[in-house]
C-alpha cells in the first residue's frame, strides 16, 4: 500500500530486520527469502523491463524495447517482493504451527479452520522430511541418489511414489486420530493453554492494524504523499 522505494526499505529495516535479530534467525531468514524470491523476481524484470511502455529506451532485444520506466516500475515490485518474502519468512520461522493453531482456536476461530491452517504450515517441511528419510532408506538398498544429473533424475521417481502414499496414509491416521478425540463434536472447547500476550504487545498489534488501516484510507483518497 505504501508504494515507492522508501516504504518497502523502512518496513525492512525498521520492523524485519531487528525481529530477525532478536530470534537469531537472520542469516537463514535472508537466504530462505532471497531464494523464494529470485523466480518471481527474474519473471518481473524480464516482463516489466520489457513489455512497459516507456519514453526513455535504453536498449532494443528484437520486437522488445527495454526502458527506464519499466526497469523502475520493477524494481519498486522487485524491493515489494522481497519485503513480503521476509516478513511472510520470519513468522513461519519465529512462530510454532501448534502455538498458532491454539491462539487461533481460542480467539473463537473454528477449530477446522485452525487444522488447516497448521496443517498447511506443516505440510512442506513434514513431506521434505519424510522424503529425507526415504531417500536414505533406498540409498541404503542399493539406490543410486547422488552422481551425475541422470542418476539424480533416475533416483527422483522411485522417490515421488512413497512420499505420496505415505502422505495419504498419515492424512488418515491423523484423521482418524482427531475423531478419537471427539475433534468434531459441536460446541465450545476448552483450552488448557494459552499463548503469553502482554500488555505492550498488545499495544503494538493494534497500532499496526490501525497505521495499516489509515494507509488505506489516505491511499484510496489520495492523500497520501509519494515515497521514493
């Protein structure tokens, strides 16, 4: 919502980077997030310096006219990008699934709504594990995993297969799990644990919500200043 260069740098340095910094997740949290970005990014600049209609042209590939307007308007989504990878990063890596689940549950959020939200957080680094553990399991057996490119491909299909299976089988044990514990009886639940919330956090939560909300305003009326 804000916009320009400016915005993005300040919401990075002044609110992302020093949350980094307290969790010791820095260096991880940068790399995590540069390589999230990079595909979105190239498929930007090559779309943006390319296809923007521009005054100033600073080179001709073919039919394509590369100018400086769309080598700026990708930037600013390029700097935009990398500001919503790293706060998106730092809450997956500073916040536990399960915490989430029950802060959300106990806010009056449905509780299948809150499953799937942690089932979603956990998805990827539950099937990178498990594909971790089955690697190893056919290397053990004889399997060829590592080596030239051809042998790594020839390795990923044997892979892809248990995987898979062994995620559908966990899908219904953990289904089956859920109604033991009467997950879907109606009514209220009462949680026995409560995520710690203190008074400047709360504070600061909601200074965020209403600073967000008074940038839309001033955005949709227009009265917001343009930041460089």
């Amino acid at each position: 919502m804000i916009g320009g260069y400016l915005g993005p740098l300040l919401i990075i340095v002044l609110a992302v980077v020093p949350g980094a910094l307290v969790a010791r997740v820095l260096r991880r949290l940068l790399r995590v997030s540069f390589l999230l970005t990079l595909p979105i990014a190239i498929s930007v600049i090559l779309v943006s310096v390319f296809t923007r209609a521009g005054t100033h042209v600073l080179f001709t590939i073919g039919p394509f006219d590369a100018t400086v307007e769309g080598v700026d308007f990708a930037a600013q989504i390029v700097i935009r990008l990398f500001a919503i990878s790293l706060a998106i990063g730092l809450f997956g890596l500073t916040t536990d699934p399960s915490a989430l689940v029950f802060d959300l549950e106990r806010r009056g959020v449905s509780p299948r709504f809150a499953f799937v939200a942690n089932a979603t957080l956990q998805a990827v680094p539950t099937m990178v594990e498990r594909a971790v553990i089955i690697q190893a399991a056919q290397r053990a057996r004889g399997l060829d995993t590592e080596g030239s490119l051809r042998a790594r491909l020839r390795g990923l299909m044997p892979l892809v297969g248990p995987v898979i299976l062994s995620s559908l089988t966990e899908v219904e044990e953990r289904s089956l799990a859920l109604e033991v514990r009467a997950f879907s009886r109606p009514g209220r639940r009462n949680l026995l644990w409560s995520s710690p919330d203190r008074g400047v956090e709360r504070v600061a939560r909601w200074a965020m919500v209403l600073a967000f909300a008074a940038v839309v305003v001033l955005r949709l009326t227009g009265a917001f200043p343009s930041l460089v």
